[in-house]
C-alpha cells in the first residue's frame, strides 16, 4: 500500500510503503519511503511471550521495498541475534520528515534519542530533558517516548526512570519487553 505523509514545516510528500517482519519479540510493521524509515512498531495485540528462537523475517510486504526497509530488516537480524554485529552498524536512516517540526518538544526528543543514546546506554526522562535545555520536563519525554512512531531505531527502550528502574514501553502494555531489550543490549 502506497500512501502519503506530509511535514506541515516542509510541506513534504512521501509515498511511503510498507511490511510486516517477525522477531524473537514480536511482529513489526515497518513503513518507509526513499528517504527512510517512518514506522517500525510492534502490531498491536501482540502476545507478550518472547521466543529467541525465531528469526528476523519478511512476512508480508507490497510488490518492491525501498533500501531503507531492506537496511532495516538486516539491522534487525543482527540487532535480535549478533549484537557484535549490530554493535558496529549505523542506525537505519529516519526520514527527515519524522523529525521536520523540530518545534515542537516530542521531535526534538526523539532526534535526541536518535543521535545520542547509543547500543547498551541508557540515559534518564530527566537526563534527556536537561539535554535539552528543558529540566524538569521528564514526563513529557515520557509522553514523546509514548509516540514514537520508529521504536528500537529510535531507542525509547533506553530511556529509563530515575536511578535506572526501566519504566514503561509501549505505553505501559510491553513494560517486561523493555527489560529485555535492555538486557539483551548489556551481551
């Protein structure tokens, strides 16, 4: 399927495409266009049970993907089983449409995240606010955390409660999930 996204500061268009790709942690829907990645999120009423077992594949997709979707799927695998590998690989590229109101609070925090919250580092709701000059404003990198349209790429998952207590992922739904990315990130 094939349909548009604009940036209201840009006035971009994209056409944007899509997939669906399994993993140890659940089924991802995952939309880019040519410039990069839009949506990568867990469909919802996914089960909480996690099997390393399975493997990073394409379940469904539309007749051609674009590169970014391709980078992203490879980034998966070794993301879910060769976190060496992974460890070494840039960040599947976002479209800059994601980030083009970068006025408004929630864009800035997840261009934060993106660009500064490497592999295996967590940083705080609060840690990332003074990083952007707005302390005190922890619940709402909560609420942009909530939002974020490109989970694991951008890694809300390392963005952590004060002291280091994981809070919520997924709006509270996958709290246990964030836990283990966060653990599978320290091998």
């Amino acid at each position: 399927m094939v349909k548009s996204c604009s940036s209201r500061d840009d006035r971009v268009e994209c056409a944007v495409r899509s997939c669906q790709v399994s993993s140890p942690v659940g089924t991802w829907e995952i939309e880019s266009c040519v410039e990069g990645l839009h949506r990568l999120k867990l469909e919802k009423g996914e089960s909480p049970d996690i099997n390393e077992n399975l493997d990073v594949e394409l379940v469904q997709a539309e007749d051609k993907s674009f590169e970014y979707t391709e980078y992203a799927i490879l980034w998966m695998k070794n993301y879910f089983k060769n976190t060496t590998a992974c460890r070494k690989m840039k960040l599947p590229q976002i479209c800059p449409t994601i980030f083009a109101q970068r006025k408004m609070f929630k864009q800035r925090v997840w261009k934060y995240i993106y660009d500064n919250i490497g592999y295996g580092e967590t940083m705080s709701y609060g840690g990332v606010g003074a990083a952007l000059q707005s302390s005190g404003a922890a619940q709402a990198v909560g609420t942009a955390m909530k939002n974020n349209p490109v989970s694991l790429i951008i890694p809300c998952h390392r963005v952590t409660k004060a002291g280091g207590v994981p809070g919520h992922y997924s709006g509270g739904t996958r709290d246990d999930l964030k836990i283990w990315l966060l653990n599978h990130e320290k091998f």
